[in-house]
C-alpha cells in the first residue's frame, strides 16, 4: 500500500511514454517487499529535475534520452566510470548529495560475457550515450573495438577515445566482425524495417546483439539469425542496466528473469 513514507523513484526522460522502467521497477519493489513506488517523469530541463529530487526527498532516478550527458553538472558526485564514459543513466540521492553513476557499460558486458569478448573483433554501431557505454564496456574487456557511425565525426572522435578503428558508415559492408553491436535508433519503432548492419557482412557464427527493444525481434536480429547468428535481444542489456540500478538504490539483487517477464508481457 502506498503510504506516507513510501519512498519514490523515476525515471526523467523525453518521451518516456513508451519505457519499460516503470513496470520492471515497480514489479522488483514488489516481489522485495519494498515500500517504494516508481514513475515516469518528462522535465522540461534536467537542472529543474535534478532540483526537484533534492527538494522532494526522492531517492533515486534513472536518467535516460537526452539527459544522459546534460545532467552531468548538475550533480554532486560522479562514479569515474561514468565521468569517463561522459554519460549518467543513473542517480542515487544518498541523504541529500546527488551521486551519479553508468550502469549501461556492464549491462552491456553481461549478456556477452559467455560468449566470449577478449580479442575479439566487435564493430559497435552508433557513437551516442549508448555506445561510448558498450565500447568503454567492450574495451575493458579485452576486444578490438571499431565504431561506425551516421556522423563521421563523432565516430572519429569515440574511436580515438578507445583507441579503436573508425569505420565510414557506407564500409560497414566490407568489414569483418565478429560481434556486432547496434547502439543507434535505426531498427526501432516507427520503422521497424530498417536494418542497422548490412546483411552482406553478417555472417554464421557472428555474435548480433541490438540495443533496439521494441520492437523485440528487430530487423537486424531477423536478418541475423536467417544467416546463421547468434542473436541478443535488447532487453538483455535493459534488464541488466535496470537490476544494477536496483541494487543501488536498495542493495538488494532483484530477480532479473521477472524484470524480463514482465517487460515482455505489458
Ligand atoms: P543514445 O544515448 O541512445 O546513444 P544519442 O546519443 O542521441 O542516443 O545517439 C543516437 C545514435 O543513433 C547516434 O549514433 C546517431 O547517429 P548520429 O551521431 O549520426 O546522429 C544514431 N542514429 C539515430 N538515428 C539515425 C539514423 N536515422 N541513421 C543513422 N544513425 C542514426
């Protein structure tokens, strides 16, 4: 029952109509047994946001499109993962200082561990908050890491900070990876058709993971498993960066398979 000493939890995003947050988070609270509800909110600025967490007491929020870098400066505290990955996804109001920290990077790792990362080839395409996450996440553990990206630039500048390759997104077709991850928007509703990686360049064998979840089966995973990939959907890394948030705000592992039920089912 919600009551006054409910704790509150949310999301601030633009749009967040469509997040899955929400029904994940709220169904953990439940199954722990914890007096804490969970909502959507669309600021118009994050330093308003950030303010109303400090004057409201809430504990906790997940940041996601396109606070996820502007929120930085508003902060009180920085975890060096996500200073150096330059993007905040979550937020942690420990008795009033307001601590921000990545859980995207080893949400990104986890369900790639068992497929082995180190030394292998992985193109991540995109150069967004999402990608510096995965590649700084990919980097660490030991791959050689290329970034194809829309804009050049930005590619150019993501692959110098990992001391990756940059890859012009017309090439894609030519490369040989043997992981491919998609980090951009393209493949995501309202235009589910597009495919983010060149059919041409998917091979049997190739690991093809998309951040894209929704809609689940995108595109590229289609595309993906009729050559003969292995495949990982997006709410693989969602569900993880979402139960590391958890734990932050609760310190208690939440039942990641009912996160992932009940995304699916709602
Ligand atoms: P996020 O935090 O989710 O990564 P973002 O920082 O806005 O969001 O990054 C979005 C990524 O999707 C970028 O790599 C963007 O490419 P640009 O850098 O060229 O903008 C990519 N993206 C979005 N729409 C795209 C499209 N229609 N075609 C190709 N890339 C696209």
């Amino acid at each position: 029952m919600i009551t006054a000493s409910t704790a509150l939890y949310c999301v601030l995003g633009s749009p967040v109509v469509h997040s899955k947050s929400p029904l994940i988070h709220n169904a953990a609270f439940k199954d722990k047994g914890i007096d804490a509800v969970y909502l959507a909110f669309e600021p118009q600025t994050i330093e308003a946001a950030v303010q109303a967490i400090r004057t409201l007491g809430i504990q906790g929020a997940s940041v996601t499109i396109p606070f996820k870098e502007s929120v930085i400066p508003h902060l009180d505290w920085i975890h060096p993962l996500a200073a150096k990955i330059g993007a905040v996804n979550t937020l942690v109001n420990e008795n009033g200082v307001i601590k921000g920290y990545n859980t995207d990077c080893d949400a990104a790792v986890a369900p790639l561990l068992s497929h082995g990362i180190e030394n292998k080839t992985i193109c991540i395409v995109g150069a967004g908050g999402a990608a510096r996450a995965v590649a700084f996440g990919m980097v660490a553990h030991g791959a050689r890491v290329m970034i194809a990206n829309r804009t050049r630039q930005k590619a150019k500048a993501l692959a110098k900070q990992i001391r990756g390759d940059f890859i012009p997104f017309e090439d894609m077709k030519n490369i040989q990876a043997e992981v491919v991850i998609n980090t951009t928007s393209l493949g995501m509703v309202p235009d589910p058709k597009i495919l983010s990686y060149p059919a041409q360049a998917l091979h049997p064998g190739m690991v093809v993971m998309d951040v894209v979840y929704t809609p689940l089966d995108t595109c590229l995973l289609k595309t993906a498993r009729k050559k003969k990939c292995v495949t990982i959907d997006g709410l693989s890394m969602f569900v993880a960066q979402a139960a590391a948030q958890f734990k932050l705000w609760t310190g208690i592992e939440p039942d990641q398979d009912l996160m992932r039920q009940t995304a699916l089912t709602h």
